[in-house]
C-alpha cells in the first residue's frame, strides 16, 4: 500500500518518511511508530513499483523527517532516473545526500538551508520546466483532502444534529469516507500524529491514554496508538454519548492522563462531555483530536485549552463549496 501519493497535473509527490512509516510499522513490525527515521530499499522500491503505467515523467520525494537510509539504495532512484524521470528531492539532508553519491548531480537552481536542500533536482539541466516547480506541502495535502472528502458528503440533509440543538445541511459521511479512502485515511492519521507530536510534545513523555469515543473513531485511535506508541481505550457498542456514564466510571483511572480522538468534531458537545466525565471521575484530560473540526468561531475567540487538533477544517473560506452548513431555526437557510 502506497499512503502519500498524490497526483497532479504537473507531477506525482510522494512523502518518503510517510512510506517508511508503513514499511517499518505494518510490514516489517519494527514497532518505531513515526519515530524512524532511516529509509530502506523496500520503502523505495514500493513506490517506483506504483509508478508503473503512469504517464507523468516528473516526480517528487519528499525526504523531511528521513536522516538515514540503507546501503545502496541510491541504486533504485539512479534507475529511475535512468528511466527518463525527472525528479525533485525536497527537504533532502546534505549528510544523507552525499550519503546516497547524489553530491556529484549539479544545477543551479537547487536551493539550501544550511544542512538542508530545501529542493535537489537530480539532473543538471537548469532551464528545465521542472526548476520551476513551487510546492506548498501542506497547501497539496489540504487541497487533495478537500477534493477526496467532497466525494463523502451528503449534501441537502437539513436534519437536527442530535445533541447540538442546530440543522446540518449536509453532514460528512465518515463510515464510507475511512472504508472507500483506506491508504489516503493512513496518511491522513499520519500528518494527524506529527502535529500531535509537535503540538503535545511535552506531554507525550507522560504517556497519556487515547480514548475513542464511537466506532468510526476506534479504527482511528488504533492507528494513532501505533503510530504514537499509546495505549488505548475504547467504548465499543455506544449509544448516545449519555449512555457512557456506567463505562468510564469503570475504565478511567485516577490520576492518568487522556486524549479524546473523535474522526469529526462539529460543535463539540460530546467532547466536552467526555472530557467533563474524565475529570469528574480523577483523570485529566489533555485536550482533543480529530481528523476534521469545524471552525464556528474564529480561531481568536477558541481558548487554547477548547481546542480541537485537526488535520482538515471546515471552516467560511471551503464549507460552501463543500456543501456543509450549519444553521438554527432562528435564521434558517433562505
């Protein structure tokens, strides 16, 4: 399975640490979570292997996070390259670029950062339209998000969200959306746990439990578990989020630490009730996650301590072109 390819028009980016990730999680059992950081042949040869067939010639790796790689495995992009390909390395460590023998491909439109290509074009030819290249990283994986969950919500429903008290004129379908999407969902939880690491780092070194809060949310908790190296708690079989009362008591305990993981949060309501009963019951809760949030107030007037980590937002610059709206009975939709 290949998680971080995405294609457009004028090239195929892959996030090489991403792939590695997967290669050292889920088919070798190394059990690094996204604390490796050595690339293996495996890993690469995966992704020329996904390749084949295409008609765009122009790829991007994107080598952040990736400090080391096994021998020989500049063989397999020396191929490639001798395959007719133009590629880009982005993020590429000048260690590790010598490391792989790229340090004799030379062209003038590389660009650096003190130990640090920030773009390494292995070929020489400076006036090729692949120098021109701008790549927004996190602006391409907002954008390939916004496309792919387009296809998962279902628009005109105008039904009362059942705890909230407001209409939801469309809402995201997120069974469908993690079953039909899977190697896009991994890389999704992926970004979704380098943000919780750099967001939370500290208290990571504590451990904190994740707890998962309905069904969807529990294939997305055990994902994160392997990813973060964190236990896990799910409620399995709920109802509505009243109903977790008896549960918790029973499961949360004294002075541990948790994280609420939900796949979507809208207005926030059960999170706040869960947090709220973690509390209650002796825990502290560190704070929230979630693939997607919805921004209904401006991030001006959200506390820090009520916010949702999210990897996607709907928020008044997409909810339109999405289809999601959320209104009250005081100003319907006209």
């Amino acid at each position: 399975m290949i998680i971080s390819k995405i294609k457009t028009e004028r090239y195929i980016y892959f996030n090489m640490h991403a792939e590695e990730v997967v290669t050292s999680n889920f088919i070798k059992d190394d059990n690094a979570g996204i604390y490796c950081d050595r690339l293996q042949i495996e890993t690469v040869q995966r992704i020329i292997d996904s390749l084949e067939g295409e008609s765009n010639k122009t790829v991007v790796f994107d080598f952040s996070d990736i400090v080391d790689c096994q021998a020989n495995l500049q063989k397999r992009l020396i191929s490639l390259k001798n395959d007719e390909y133009k590629i880009l390395l982005l993020n590429l460590n000048k260690n590790l670029c010598s490391e792989l023998s790229l340090d004799s491909i030379k062209n003038l439109k590389n660009s650096e950062d003190e130990d640090c290509y920030l773009k390494f074009f292995m070929f020489e030819d400076d006036g090729d339209v692949t120098t021109e290249l701008e790549i927004n990283t996190p602006k391409l994986f907002e954008n390939e998000f916004k496309n792919r969950i387009k296809n998962y919500i279902v628009k005109e429903h105008n039904e009362p969200h059942t705890s909230s008290f407001v209409y939801l004129i469309g809402f995201v379908d997120m069974k469908r959306f993690i079953s039909y999407e899977k190697a896009f969902m991994m890389y999704s939880l992926y970004k979704l746990a380098l943000k919780i690491k750099k967001e939370l780092k500290d208290q990571l070194n504590e451990k904190p439990i994740l707890v998962c809060q309905s069904l969807n949310s529990a294939y997305l908790v055990s994902i994160l578990s392997t990813l973060l190296g964190l236990d896990i708690i799910i409620f399995d079989k709920i109802g509505p989020v009243n109903k977790l009362y008896n549960r918790l008591d029973s499961r949360i305990l004294d002075k541990r630490k948790y994280i609420v993981v939900s796949d979507l949060v809208c207005l926030g309501t059960e999170v706040k009730i869960v947090k709220n009963l973690i509390h209650f019951i002796g825990g502290k809760c560190l704070g929230n996650i979630s693939l997607i949030k919805t921004e209904t107030l401006s991030k001006a007037h959200i506390k820090k301590v009520n916010a949702t980590i999210a990897i996607f937002s709907i928020k008044k610059e997409n909810n339109k072109e999405l289809g999601y709206t959320i209104t009250t009975d005081l100003e319907p939709v006209s």
